[in-house]
C-alpha cells in the first residue's frame, strides 16, 4: 500500500470510528467495497430466492385472507430484493454481474431457502422463525457504516416486523386448532429451528467476516450475540404456542438471564452452504430458468425502448 | 330464479373470473422473466384476490345460506364456477399471460366502469373501489402487449401466438343471458353485449400500437355461464381447494 493510499485508508476508518455513514462516492478500501458488494448481493439473491419456498404454498393458501397477505408478503420481498440490488450498484457493480454470480454458484444466497417447505404451518415458521432470525441481524445493520445499505435496512426491517407478526398469527392459528393442524405447526418447528440458527452463521471464534468486518462498522454486532440474542426472544413465543422447540439441551439460565442451548449440527451446515442441501439444486435452477427464459421478454422491451428513442428523435429533427 | 338467486349467480360470475384469474397469477411467483414483474405479478394477482373476497363475501350474504368467501372459493367443483373460458387457460409463456391479462383487464374495466353506477349500493362501491386498481392492470398488461408486439422479432411472434390462441374466448365474455337480462332491468348490473364496441376500440389501439394483427373472428367456445369449463379448471382447484378440502374442519 502506497502513502497516500494510507492516509485515505486512516481517514476513511476515523469516520467510521466517529459514526459518519460512508457514502457511494467516497474513498473506500478495495477490499470494503468487496465485503459489502459480496453481503448485500447475498441479501439481494436471499429475498429473491426467497420467494420460491413460499411460492410452493402460494397457490394452495387455504383461505382468500391468507392466500393475499403471501402475495403482499411475497411482493415485499421482491421489492427488498429490488432496493438491495440497487444500493450495491452503488458500489459499481450491475445487477445483471450479480445474477451471473448467483446463476453460477459464485454468490451464495441465505441457506434457510434450500429446506423444502412441506406443510403449510412452514409458510408460518419461515414468517416468525427465518423472518425472525433476519429481523435480528437487519436491526443490527441498520447502524451498518455503509450509508446506502443502512438506510435499505431501516425500511426492511419496517415490513420485515409485519411479516414476522403474520407468520405467528398463521402458527397460532396452528397450534390452537384441529390436532393435524397441532401436529403441522410442531413438525415445522421441528425442521426449521435448527436451520433458523444457523442463518446467523459460524461460531465468533469460526467467523473468516467477522472481526475485520466489525472494524468497518458493516457489521455492528457478533455472530454468537445475535444468535443468543433471538433463542432468547423466540424460545418464549414458542412457549406460548405450546410448541416444544427440538433442543433436549434448551434450558433457562438463571445466572445469564438467557437461555443455555444444545449444538449446531456444523456439518449439516456446511453441507448445505456447500450446495448439497434438499432443494439447492432446483432452487438455482428455478432461477436459471427464470433468468433465461426471460431474456427473450428482457430482450424485447429493450428493442422496443430503443425504437421509441428513435421515434422520438426522428419527430424531434 | 329469485331475485336473491339471480343477484347470486351475478356476484359469483363477477367474482370468480377474480380468484381464479388471481390464482393463476400466484403460479407465476419466482418465474417472471425480469424482477420488477415479480412484483407487478403479485400486486396486480393480489388486487383481484382482493376483489374476489369482496365480491365473494357479499355473494355469500346474498345467498344467506352461510356460505363465505372460503367456503365459496373452495368448496364448489368445477361445473359450480362461473368464471369466464378464458380466466382458466393456463399460463404459457409470458406473452401468452400478458394477452390474457390485456384482453380482461379492458373488459373489466369497462364493466366495473359501469357498475359503479349499480343501484346496488354495495356493488356499486366494490366497482369504485377496484376500477382504480383496474385502470393500473389495464396499463401494465397492454403496454406489455404493445413492447412485446413491437419489440424484436421473436417476441412479435410469441405475441401474435398469444392473441390467436386466446381470440376465440373472447365472444362469450360479451354474451347476454336471463341473469344478465335480469340484472340490467333491475338497475343492478350492465349489459355487456353494448360495452363491445368500445372494447373493440381499446384492443384495436393496442394492436395497431403493437403492429399485431387483428385475428379473424373464425371461432368461439362458450359455456362457463353453465359451468361448462375447459379442462384446465379442475387442475387449478384441486391445487387451490387442498387444504380446505383435506382439513374440513380447520380453520387457518
């Protein structure tokens, strides 16, 4: 690194230290910019991806009431995915860059949409539980030190918050109502409690992110405390289900004031970040095709734009 | 048919070509060719869910059988649906939806225009309501007729395809029959058979916009007023009906 390159790299860090936002036209380290082209396109591709587990239920909703609030929830979603893709342009990348890196495996998305969504108390665990576990670590990145990013979260985490409210209101129903529907809210916790967890990603100690990317302010808070930080909100709303969470070692600590908890299945978890889960396959693929058989659709409203500029040009000469 | 059973068999025809049109925007989710129509896809799909329970829900209380919106949605069997041929046809490819959607979206803003003059209160006040709604449908998807019309050579096609393949269902949507007959006298409902010129006008414009021909009028298939449906429903319910079906007793 050259002096002056050192002298920007010591100014950009004393405004982050000082809490100043940095914004898409100042100085930025190289490898900052990538950190947070790398997250906040994983966060883009997440909302995206998203959609398709829930999607699975979409068109067997069982009421008109539920079927309109997915499709509101769903369109949320794709909305978050637009607001994020357009704040990391703001750090020179294309949206059309970060789809080629999703579609070719290079960018990874939120692990959580490669567990299939078999029931439809699912539709209510992805709302309170994986909404959930997001809300945990979007709060968090509402103080992010990238200005683009941090004001995305406040608005995020807005509708974020009322998705989380649906998914219990669908769990509660659940668990209050007929014996199968009992028996489909607790196998839904049963397979998403422990993938919840793991959306928080690696131990502290295991994290190759965390340390250099709590310098920078882009992330504000560890891996492990936000992680504590939601077992500890979420055990109780499940108490008060009924529903037993799937974790012997769950047990109410006295002295922390929180909750002691049994281990992460690591292999599990690398196993699925790694592209081997249930669904990674055709979850990628689903959006392959997508992607691809709309590049004739993309293809035409282009040469279409382009001719009415040229109508409009020709009427103006 | 009494007045009541009249007023029924009308809100269940305006009402189902909602939640089943609805519906088969909801399978586009995750597939749509670019993001931004993810979201169109949705809002427009969710717009008629919306008006579907409105309409169902006052459907049920006309009935005064106790029927609600749900159990109007998901407990009727093919021949009971009241929605239009054309709703029900599958997808296809985008151009295919896109001219669907067009093709309703000009028929339904015109009749919702005129039902918001309905001496029924509460019709009258659900037409208001989703003409505003409408007025955006029927600007998305005929401006998506005309980029694809005008676009590139290959999309020229596809849409072209998509307007032939659907023109013959278009006929029954103007039909008149002893409901509607019955609703017109009544003050309640429009005459559809008069709404065709204008609706004549709107396609004509966005076709010459989209530089698509016109199709000859060479054929027509009717029968969703008597519940006489294509294949394609019965699929579309049994994946809408499940739940319900299989947990009577649920309530979710």
């Amino acid at each position: 690194m050259d002096e002056v390159d050192m002298e920007l790299e010591k100014a950009f860090q004393s405004k982050i230290d000082a809490e100043l936002k940095i914004e898409p036209k100042d100085w930025m380290p190289d490898a900052y910019r990538k950190t947070l082209v790398r997250q906040m396109s994983q966060h883009a591709h997440s909302e995206v991806v998203g959609m398709l587990p829930e999607g699975n239920w979409l068109t067997r909703a069982p009421s008109l009431k539920r079927k309109a609030i997915l499709m509101a929830k769903i369109q949320d979603e794709g909305g978050h995915g637009l607001y994020l893709y357009s704040a990391a342009e703001t750090l020179g990348v294309s949206r059309d860059e970060m789809y080629e890196q999703l579609h070719s495996g290079k960018a990874k998305y939120s692990s959580i949409f490669n567990y299939p969504t078999l029931n439809w108390a699912d539709i209510g665990a992805i709302g309170w539980l994986v909404d959930g576990a997001a809300i945990t670590n979007q709060i968090a990145l509402c103080r992010c030190s990238y200005g683009p990013y941090a004001r995305a979260m406040v608005k995020v985490c807005k509708e974020e918050s009322f998705h989380q409210r649906q998914g219990y209101e669908i769990m509660m129903n659940m668990s209050n109502g007929t014996k199968e529907q009992k028996e489909m809210a607790q196998d839904a916790i049963n397979r998403w409690w422990w993938p919840a967890l793991m959306m928080f990603g690696p131990h502290d100690k295991n994290s190759d992110h965390t340390s250099q990317s709590m310098t920078w302010k882009i992330k504000r808070t560890s891996n492990d405390e936000l992680r504590q930080r939601f077992v500890d909100a979420t055990v109780p709303q499940a108490d008060y289900l009924g529903l037993t969470v799937p974790d012997d070692k769950l047990a109410w600590n006295e002295e922390t004031q929180s909750y002691d908890w049994g281990e992460i299945d690591w292999d599990e978890f690398r196993n699925v970040v790694a592209g081997n889960g249930l669904c990674n396959r055709e979850r990628l693929q689903t959006r392959r095709d997508a992607h691809d058989g709309g590049k004739w659709v993309r293809d035409a409203a282009l040469a279409y734009a382009e001719k009415q500029k040229k109508r409009m040009a020709d009427k103006a000469a | 048919m009494n007045d009541n059973e009249i007023l029924f068999e009308y809100l269940l025809r305006l009402g189902d070509n909602c939640a089943i049109l609805g519906q088969r925007l909801a399978e586009w989710c995750g597939k749509a060719p670019v993001l931004e129509e993810e979201l169109a896809l949705m809002n427009v799909g969710l717009d008629l869910v919306g008006q579907a329970r409105l309409l169902l829900d006052y459907a049920g209380k006309v009935e005064g059988a106790g029927r609600d919106e749900d159990q109007l949605a998901f407990f009727r069997d093919t021949q009971e649906w009241r929605n239009f041929l054309l709703i029900e046809q599958p997808n296809g490819d985008f151009a295919k939806t896109m001219a669907r959607q067009m093709i309703f979206d000009c028929f339904q803003y015109l009749q919702f225009e005129a039902l918001t003059a309905s001496k029924d209160k509460t019709l009258s006040e659900i037409a208001a309501k989703s003409l505003k709604e409408i007025t955006y449908h029927r600007r998305h998807s005929s401006n998506w007729v005309i980029r694809l019309g005008d676009g590139t050579d290959e999309s020229h096609a596809k849409m072209q395809a998509a307007i032939d393949e659907l023109w013959g269902f278009i006929p029954e949507m103007f039909d008149m029959d002893a409901v509607e007959d019955a609703m017109v006298a009544a003050g309640i409902g429009t005459d559809v058979s008069v709404l065709r010129a204008r609706w004549d006008d709107m396609i004509n414009s966005i076709l010459t916009e989209a530089t698509l021909q016109r199709p000859e009028d060479t054929w027509s298939v009717r029968g969703s007023r008597e519940g006489k449906h294509s294949e394609h429903l019965g699929f579309l319910l049994a994946e809408m009906q499940f739940l319900p079906r299989a947990y009577p007793d649920a309530k979710w």
